[in-house]
C-alpha cells in the first residue's frame, strides 16, 4: 500500500506540473463574442447573494450520509471502505474555473446545491452533473432560480452567474423510468446554460473539460473536485478509480469507485478528472451506485459508455429533453 500511495502522490505531482507548464488557463472562444447583458442572469446574481449561497442545503442528502462504525449496521450491502483500505485525504482550495456549483430553490423556497463542471461543446454552453441532481428540471418544470455558479468559493461568484436554459436539461429516459437506484448505471446528466450578466458564455469564461467515454474503469491519477453543502470551498482529492460490480439488486450495475475522504451531501455530480494532453478530461461524475455513496470516505460515479455519450449529443444538438412518463 505504501507503493501504491507513493505512486499516485507522484503521479499526482507529474500531472500537475504538466498542467501548470502547459499553460492551461480558461479559453476565450475564436471569435470572444459576447451577446450583452442577459436580464436573466442579472436577476439570479442579485437573488443568490452570499449568504443565500453559504444557506443552501445539499441537494442529495444521502451522499456520505452515513459514516463511522455504523455503516453496515444502517446499509445491509457493502458501501464503503474496506478493511485496512487507504483513504486518500481531501482538502478544501478556492475551486477552478471549470468546476462550480448549482444553486435552486426546491419547493419550499429552500436553497439547495449540487456540483458540477463545464464541458467543451460546440456552443459554449454545457455543465455535466449527476441524474439525481438535474431530473427535477427536465421539460417545462420551473427553473425556480436555477443557475449554475463556476468556481464558486467564499460567497464570491468570479466569473458571475450561468442560468439554466428553459427545456435546458437533458437526463436519460431511462433514469427517469427506472429511478435512482434500478437506474444507477444513469445517473448523469447535462445542463445547456445561457450567457451570464455580461452577456459571455459559459466556456469562453472559464474553458472547459474535455467528455471522455468508454475509457474503462482503472484510471489513476484521479483529481475529484465537489461542493459540500454549506461550505465556502470545494474539496478536492486525488485517488484512482477501480472496478466495482454491485452486490445490491437494488442499485444494479457496474460503476467506478474512488477512495477519497470527506465528500458528502452537495458534492454529487462532481467530476472525476483525468490529465489529457490538452488539459483535463471527465471520465466520471460522483452519482450512480447509491447515488454517489453511503458513507464520506468511497464515492462512486455511471459509467460512461454509448447512452453518456447519446445524451452529450442530444444536448449539444438541442433534442427535445427526456422527462418523467406521463
């Protein structure tokens, strides 16, 4: 275990440096146009004032809901770390352009949050999270004060606010058929988002990360990034993803799993990024296997094969969006 945990630290450290020297910093578009000011988004950046953000409840409350000893006493299957398992530590830092936060209002005009990071796609416009968190969204529901913040840290929004386009969110039909947990193997989704106060798009903003599908299951270094609900930094943690085949028929499947501490509540649909040659890449966002996980210290994300892959089209070529059967 020693090696190992040697082995990601200088991966980690390698990866890193190659990041910095390649100097990766947010891609402003061919053209840097921008469309003047969207009434909407000035709307939303005067609602979501920082003490309004630093209020908003998890999302998912069941993520890493569960933690200690009482773990398989409170879930009869296996979820969470093994026996003597190596828990890579997390630490909060002032976030990166690419990943951010959403915020919403539920139905009792309660602040609620999810993470998320922004993608590259041909309009410059489209955040990858987690099914659980984007279903409530889909078709014609209300956006009640949807929009999607990146780099959020300490009540500050540096690149402004993002609006979820109306009909904007794109979840897999068969997420919504099958639910959260018959369908875990869906649990990711894409939001389209409109420009922010300035009237600039989302990507020309802050850039983005590249979607990778079918790429398997083992990766390593792995940079996790996600928004505890309530806190004013992110977490991030770098780990490897393995294999993991459910042993529950509640939740079937078969899902990445990552060993890192302390992501909790809000910090589903988080990515799972990978270095590229030209930056980062998504190989996986926290959410699937018991939406994300029981218990603080193992996450675990869909995989994402062909109906990720599908989905990404259909947002990026604005399909008519799934939503619940009639």
């Amino acid at each position: 275990m020693v090696r190992r945990t040697r082995f990601i630290r200088h991966a980690a450290v390698a990866a890193a440096a190659l990041l910095l020297s390649a100097g990766l910093a947010p891609a402003a578009s061919a053209d840097g146009v921008t469309t003047g000011p969207d009434p909407v988004a000035v709307q939303l950046d005067a609602y979501w004032t920082a003490a309004r953000m630093a209020a908003a409840l998890p999302g998912d409350a069941g993520k890493g809901a569960v933690a200690g000893p009482s773990t398989r006493a409170a879930t009869p299957k296996v979820d969470g770390p093994r026996p003597g398992e190596y828990i890579p530590p997390s630490h909060s830092f002032d976030g990166m352009p690419q990943a951010g936060t959403f915020f919403w209002t539920d139905a009792t005009n309660t602040g609620r949050t999810c993470s998320g990071s922004v993608v590259r796609s041909p309009d410059h416009d489209l955040v990858l999270s987690a099914g659980h968190c984007l279903a409530g969204y889909s078709g014609t529901s209300p956006k009640r004060h949807l929009a999607f913040v990146p780099q959020y840290h300490d009540g500050l929004k540096p690149f402004g606010i993002f609006p979820i386009k109306t009909n904007g969110v794109y979840v897999s039909q068969e997420y919504y058929d099958l639910g959260e947990h018959a369908g875990a193997e869906y649990d990711f989704g894409f939001a389209v988002t409109e420009p922010n106060q300035d009237g600039t798009l989302l990507q020309d903003a802050v850039g983005g990360v590249k979607l990778l599908t079918d790429t398997g299951y083992f990766h390593a270094p792995v940079r996790m990034i996600g928004y505890p609900g309530g806190a004013q930094k992110p977490l991030e943690c770098w780990s490897w993803t393995t294999k993991w085949a459910s042993d529950d028929p509640a939740d079937p499947g078969t899902f990445p799993r990552i060993a890192c501490d302390a992501f909790v509540g809000g910090t589903s649909g988080g990515p799972m990024l990978v270095p590229t040659f030209d930056g980062w890449g998504v190989i996986g966002v926290i959410g699937g296997y018991h939406t994300g996980g029981n218990t603080p210290q193992i996450s675990y994300s869909a995989y994402f094969g062909d109906a990720t892959l599908d989905l990404y089209r259909d947002a990026i070529s604005g399909e008519p969006p799934a939503g619940p059967a009639a």
